[in-house]
C-alpha cells in the first residue's frame, strides 16, 4: 500500500472555527493519548545531547494535523511537569485561541507590531504548567512580522522562561513563514498525513527546510490506518520516524 496518494484536497476549515480536540485532556488514559506520550518520548530521545529547548511542528501542505499534534504534543509535555509554552505561529490560519478558549484579542502578532508585552501575550490554561500565545489579530503581512528582529529575543525570552518552547507553525510550502521560524528553534517535527501528503510536496518541504539549515528531528506519521501500520501502532497516529543526517 502506497503511503502517499494523490486527491482532491478540500480544506478542511472545521478546527479553524472549533479547535482541535485535545484527547490527551479530556482522555488521558486512551490509547491515542499513550501514542502522543510515546511522541513525546521520541523526541526528547531525538536530541541525546543536548536538551531541546524550542521545537516547531510543520507539514507540507495546510489542514494536515499540526496542530492536532503540537497542541496535544504540548499538554503531555506539561503534564509531565516541564513548564511549557505553546505558540501560535499560524498567522494565517490561527487556531490556539479556540482549542485552550482564550483572548485572541492580544497575541504573538500584537507583540511583534510593538503593541503589547511578554507579559501581556501570556495566557495560563486549564493544564497546570501549559501557558499559551495566541496568533493575536491577522496581519496583512505575516512573513515580514515573523521575519523581523523582535521574534529573536522573544524566543530567547521564552526560552528563558519556560522549560519548553513548542510552536505550532504554518504549512512549509506555500509561503515563507516556516521556514523563517523553523531556523530559529532547535529542532523540527514534520506532520506527514498518510494517505493525503503528495510524496513531492513532502520532499519539497524536507528541501526548504534543508536550506534554512532546519534541524529536522524525524517525522509524525498521521492518520495511519491499523492495516497499514501493520497493527503494530494501530489507531491514529502512526510512527515517528527520526530524519536520517547528511
Ligand atoms: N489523525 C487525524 N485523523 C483524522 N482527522 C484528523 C487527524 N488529525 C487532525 N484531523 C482533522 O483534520 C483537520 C485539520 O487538523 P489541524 O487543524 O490539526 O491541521 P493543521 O495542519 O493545523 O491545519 P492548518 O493548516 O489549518 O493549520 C481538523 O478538522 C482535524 O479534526
Ligand atoms: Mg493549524
């Protein structure tokens, strides 16, 4: 069975409105939420040497589970007890504010046009050591915003702050924004749809990430189906599978 198909993509607008759901609050102790503790682990074994301070989760195309993932990525992280900062950094197509139902009146936009503070874009959620940014109002220019001198010492800041920085990217091909973020934190998670990711939007993603000198720290295989994970993970969410270096 192929892993890559070709279809006809309808965007799916549905977390865009509602959130996504965050199985690993509201059902801890299902097996999808063992399979995101499991994603946890890998990744952290992913960078032995050194502790990952920053990651980014992006896909090739929209509507493919970053945020999905990332956010529930986020919850097992601090139920863990590492103090955790979650980022919207979908300027586009923002959806934290929904998930964790908080303001999106100020946000991480808010703080790059020099209209609000650390402090004030911080918002505590219903999970103990799990704070949150939201996109803040859209910009009309999110790749300038994302590119400019302030996002540096923000993420410096948060770094210091937070045990982790996890941010919740846009897709990597159609615009820049990505790939600007995703050379500035410590490693990079690609969300590959089973079954709806195109092989060559996939290997174009893993190229400009490449030139961007990304750290890419493996993959998320999504939307697996049992037969084709060969029962082994069954459920949702398939394997991680770590980027071998050049
Ligand atoms: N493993 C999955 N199986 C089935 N549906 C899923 C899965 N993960 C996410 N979805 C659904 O797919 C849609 C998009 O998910 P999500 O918002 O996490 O993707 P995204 O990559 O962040 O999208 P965007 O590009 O809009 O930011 C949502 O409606 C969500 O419920
Ligand atoms: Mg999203």
């Amino acid at each position: 069975m192929s892993l890559f198909k070709r279809k006809n993509k309808k965007l799916d607008n549905y977390s865009l409105k509602h959130g996504v759901g965050l199985i690993t609050y509201d059902d801890p102790s299902s097996t999808i939420s063992e399979q995101f503790n499991t994603i946890r682990t890998n990744i952290q074994f992913s960078s032995v040497d050194k502790k990952l301070k920053s990651i980014l989760f992006t896909s090739s195309a929209p509507s493919e589970g970053k945020s999905t993932i990332s956010n529930n990525v986020a919850v097992t992280w601090a139920k863990q007890g590492e103090k955790v900062i979650l980022v919207d950094a979908d300027l586009r197509r923002p959806t934290i504010h929904k998930t964790f139902d908080v303001s999106n009146r100020i946000g991480l936009s808010s703080y790059l046009l020099g209209n609000a503070t650390l402090e004030e874009i911080i918002q505590p959620t219903m999970v103990k050591d799990l704070y949150v940014i939201a996109s803040g109002p859209i910009p009309p220019n999110p790749s300038e915003l994302l590119g400019s001198m302030r996002i540096k010492g923000l993420f410096k800041a948060l770094e210091d702050k937070f045990g982790l920085l996890i941010l919740d990217a846009p897709p990597t091909n159609a615009v820049t924004d990505a790939q600007i973020l995703a050379a500035q934190v410590d490693g990079v998670i690609l969300v590959v749809p089973q079954g709806l990711a195109e092989k060559a939007g996939v290997a174009h993603a893993k190229q400009a990430l490449d030139t961007v000198h990304a750290n890419i720290l493996g993959a998320i295989m999504n939307r697996v189906t049992k037969a084709e994970s060969q029962g082994y993970y069954g459920g949702y969410y398939g394997g991680y599978y770590g980027v071998e270096k050049k």
